[in-house]
C-alpha cells in the first residue's frame, strides 16, 4: 500500500500542476478577448487514512477549477453603436437562431455578459456566431408595459426599424361638399360654416388647415 500510495501522490501532483499550467495558458490566451471570465485553480490536500499508526499513506493533492464570474473587466469603447457591455450585475439575453419560432417567441436563452451586434438584412441585431439579443418589445407609442421577469415568454428579437415609418408631406388636396342652401334665403342668419381639413408637413407631424364658408344674404 505504501508503494501504491506514493506513485499515486506522485500522479496527483503532476496532474494538479497540469490543471494549473493549463489554466494559466488558457487565460493569457484569451487576454484579449472581449468578456471572457479568468479562471483559477484551487489545490486541495485529500484525506488519508489515519487509523493504522504503524503504516503511512500518501495522501495526494486534488484541484478544483473556478471561473470568476463575478469579476468585472474595464469597459472597452468600439466604433459599433450596437456593441453591448454590462457595467456591474446583469447579462444581457441572447438566443442561437434556431431557437426562434416564426412567431418570435423563444424556447431557449443564454445569457452573456457583452457582445459585438450588428443588424442583419431583416434589422434584426445578431453577433457573428448567429445568436440573436433579445429583449421586450416596445408599444406603439414608445412605452413598455409590465412584463413578467420569471419566463421568457414575453421575449422577443430585437430589431430595429421595426417601428419607423417613412412619411410623406401632403402635396394636394380636395374638398367635395354640400353648403345648406337654406342660409342664403333672404332672412336668414348668415352663419358661417366651418370646416378642418387634416395634412402632413415635411417633417411627418399632423397639421390642421380651417376654411370658412360665410353666405351672401340678400
């Protein structure tokens, strides 16, 4: 037991000091890479059994591999508008393209901490590995109704433009009417007629032209 005891602590060293060199080259060759989390080894003495005094067995050592989750990199400022980041707790949802009904509901999410977006051809934003950001679609008028933060039933692709018209100033328009006939007898009050017509200027903002029809009392 003593002969198998000390190769088997011997193993076990070697291993342990493969995990940490293979640790180490993984984090400096990530270095670079946007939202990666470090990673840290922790060595661990393993537990002999002590009840026969008269023999020695090597215990060994064991590792156990951690990634820091929670520690926070310096933000990074790039010349993409839709480049996320997280500053502090939160992730950002994203979800894999297949993942994405054709009603856009989604049945599998993935969370990250960063990631380079960028519109595809239907404006929805996507990062080069094909997963899509999701998030709570907006109402018409720009508000965001309550929704319900332990599903991701009311998730749903980002996607710009969805929601921006193009809008073109009225550049003609026509009046078709019936005047009571009754207001020019002689006699009569003379009241005037008024009638609002709606147009858009050049800017797409509703506007409002009044005419006034007043009758010729003889």
């Amino acid at each position: 037991m003593t002969i198998s005891s000390s190769l088997n602590a011997g193993v076990s060293g070697l291993n342990a000091n493969a995990a940490r060199l293979a640790t180490i080259s993984d984090n400096i060759a990530n270095s670079a890479t946007y939202g990666y989390k470090r990673s840290a080894v922790e060595f661990h003495s393993m537990v002999i059994d002590g009840t026969d005094f008269n023999r020695f067995s090597a215990g060994g050592v064991r590792t156990s591999n951690l990634r820091l989750i929670d520690e926070r990199g310096p933000l990074v400022r790039t010349g993409n508008g839709t480049d996320l980041s997280v500053a502090g707790h939160g992730f950002l949802p994203v979800a894999a393209l297949d993942s994405v009904t054709a009603d856009g509901t989604v049945s599998k999410m993935t969370l990250v901490t960063t990631g380079s977006f960028r519109p595809d051809s239907n404006g929805v934003l996507r990062t080069p590995a094909g997963q899509v950001l999701l998030g709570w679609p907006a109402l018409p008028d720009g508000s965001f109704p309550v929704q319900t933060r332990d599903t991701i039933a009311g998730l749903r692709p980002v996607q710009l433009g969805a929601n921006q018209f193009a809008s073109n100033p009225t550049t003609a328009m026509a009046i078709s009417l019936n005047l009571p006939a009754t207001s020019t007898v002689a006699g009569a009050t003379g009241k005037v007629e008024e009638l609002a017509m709606e147009y858009f200027d050049n800017l797409g903002l509703s506007q409002s032209l009044n005419f006034a029809f007043t009758p010729s009392v003889p």
